[in-house]
C-alpha cells in the first residue's frame, strides 16, 4: 500500500510539504551516490554524457565523455542512446552547480565523433 502524501491546494494548484519530498528520490543518496553512474546531463550551457567517476569540490569527473552538440529528439535520445551531433572528448569535469537536471544513459557511451 502506497503511503498517502499530504498536500494543500492553493489557487487550484497541489503543494507537498517538504519533508514528505524525499519519497520521490527512491534509492538516491546524494551526488556521491551517482559514482560509477553512466549520466546524460544537462547544464546551463551545454550537455553532455559519461561515466561519473569522481565528485570533489563542487565537480563530477567523467571518463569516455563526449559533448552532445545535437540530442536530436530527447525522448529517442534518452530511450534509444541515439544521439544526433555528439563529440566525444575523454576525461571532463562538469560544475555541478552548473547541472539543470539528469537522466541515467541505460546505453553504450558515444565513442564516435558524429
């Protein structure tokens, strides 16, 4: 049985207290819990995809990243790991402030300029 949340509507608009947010997350444990993690990130600027190998002073590293220039369409981008324009680049480090928002890549890593 699934546990209620409690809410409040406002202006015909659900609000959920905040502390019962945390159901949402599932399993994740914090930026650190992503180590080993292959991501397809977005950030302010740019996206790209990789495998997290560290998280130190505000960074992901990623190993076998590439820069995506073009995701084509996203849903077929994050179903399919097709990528439109994408260049691979090796090691980076990406901000995490800089981060909009990530998806698990259930996929190979590009290793292919394209």
């Amino acid at each position: 049985m699934k546990k209620e949340i409690g809410k409040i509507t406002i202006e015909g608009k659900d609000y959920v207290p905040v502390d019962s947010q945390k159901e949402y997350f599932n399993d994740f444990n914090g930026l650190e819990s992503l180590i080993g993690s292959k991501l397809f990130i977005r950030t302010v600027t740019y996206h790209c995809v990789g495998r997290v190998i560290g998280l130190q002073d505000g960074f992901f590293q990623l190993e076998d990243a590439s820069w995506v220039a073009d995701s084509g369409r996203f849903m077929n981008a994050i179903k399919e790991g097709t990528l439109k324009e994408v260049e691979p680049v090796g090691d980076m480090w990406v901000a995490t402030s800089s981060i909009v928002d990530m998806f698990l890549w259930l996929h190979e890593l590009p290793n292919e300029q394209k």
